[in-house]
C-alpha cells in the first residue's frame, strides 16, 4: 500500500514568508508526528497527534510553528514569517496505534529560507 | 532528559567486512528502539525495532541488539555491500509524563562501503 507522502518536497521561502507544509500518513494510522532535521543532525521531534487531537506540541520552536489535522487523516505544518534558522528537513511520521508499532517516515520536506 | 549517542560518527570498510554500529541512551526507560537508514537527501527507512522486553531482532544480514539496563544497542551489518552505504540512525521510543511518546534520535553513523 501507500506510504507516508509529502508534498512539497522542496520549498524554497524568502524570510518573513508563511509556509505550509502537508503530510499525507498510512491511511488508518491513528499516531503522526512532526520532526525537524537540521544539516548533519538526527530528526528532532515536534508535535504529536493522535487522532485530530494534538498531543504534545513542546518541540515547537517557536509561536511562529502551528500544526493541525482536523479530520484525524491529512496533517499541515505552518511556519509563520520564517527565519534562516527553520531552514531544515521536515519528517513525517505516522504509526497505527500504540508505542509498540513503528514509525513510517515520509521523504521529508526540505525548507530553505533565503 | 533522554540523551543518544551513536559511535562512531563516520566509518568507512571494504566491500565483505562484517561491522558494528554502536548506540547507546542515558535513560533505560523506553518503550522500544528502532534502527533506521538514511540515504542522502531522502526520509528514514525503518530496519529493525526492537521492543524494550527482547534482546535481538534480525532481518537478513542485520542483527540488532538491545541491552536495556546498561542503555546500549549495537547494529551488526554482515557481509557488508557498497549498496549498504548510508546514514544509521537509533532512534529509542518514550513515553512523556503527559501521556505523550516521540522517537529521540541519536546524530547517526554515516557509513562508507567501498568497492
């Protein structure tokens, strides 16, 4: 079946500019997550929803970062008036349920801001 | 707060040697552990997971191991191909106070098979 898709793949922002970054997850998973991957780095964790309701968003860098997934399926990451320093891959992750299964990764956004 | 650390940072082998990846975490309360591969400019294919109640888990040439009371893992690669060359990210999964869960990565090992 399908995996975990992004879109876009790259996007290229000049600072101050909103971007909106969409992650498609495994249909039925109930789990996603957001992690930001700087240059050289391990992914670094930013919000969790499970379902429509967001869990944990304490890795968000900033005010200027919001994620939503109103329905439970289709999730978006909003950057407001970006900075050089979001410059940085953006992952997905979705998983079925619990901690016991997996996480699938998406492609990964990458976000240059100029 | 949860720490990992991958040793070493960068390898580099001939084609045929069999390797060893280190990970290691500073709290023994996980839930799991996962090892993933990273190809350059792509997202993070899963290898193995290993749940925090067994020792080892295999897949092919690939053999994980955890030790979670001394916080380690190691990843052995058999037989090594230059098509194995990548990044290995560990990645252990928690559980917050809040209820929360989320993977905490390590910085990886960028592995370098040459023909």
């Amino acid at each position: 079946g399908a995996g975990v898709s992004q879109s876009p793949r790259y996007k290229v922002a000049k600072r101050g500019q909103d971007v909106a970054l969409r992650c498609d997850p495994i249909s039925g998973h109930v789990s996603l997550f957001w992690y930001q991957q700087a240059l050289g780095q391990g992914p670094e964790f930013l919000t969790y929803f499970q379902n429509e309701a967001q869990l944990d968003k304490s890795g968000l860098p900033s005010d200027r970062f919001f994620a939503e997934r109103p329905e439970g399926s289709v999730s978006t990451l909003k950057i407001q008036r970006t900075q050089q320093e979001d410059s940085a891959v953006y992952l997905c992750a979705s998983s079925p349920g619990t901690a016991l299964h997996e996480q699938y990764f998406g492609p990964g956004t990458r976000l240059t801001v100029t | 707060k949860q720490e990992v650390t991958q040793i070493p940072a960068a390898l580099s082998v001939p084609e045929g040697e069999n390797l060893v990846l280190n990970c290691s975490f500073t709290d023994s309360a996980i839930y799991n552990l996962q090892w993933f591969r990273q190809d350059p400019g792509k997202g993070l294919t899963s290898l193995l997971l290993i749940q925090s109640s067994q020792r080892e888990q295999t897949s092919g040439r690939l053999n994980a191991s955890l030790d979670k009371s001394s916080g380690r893992s190691t990843l052995y690669i058999a037989a090594s191909q230059p098509g194995d060359s990548a990044t290995y990210l560990c990645a252990v999964r928690i559980i917050t106070q809040g209820g929360s869960e989320k993977l905490v990565f390590g910085k990886g090992t960028k592995l370098t098979v040459n023909p």
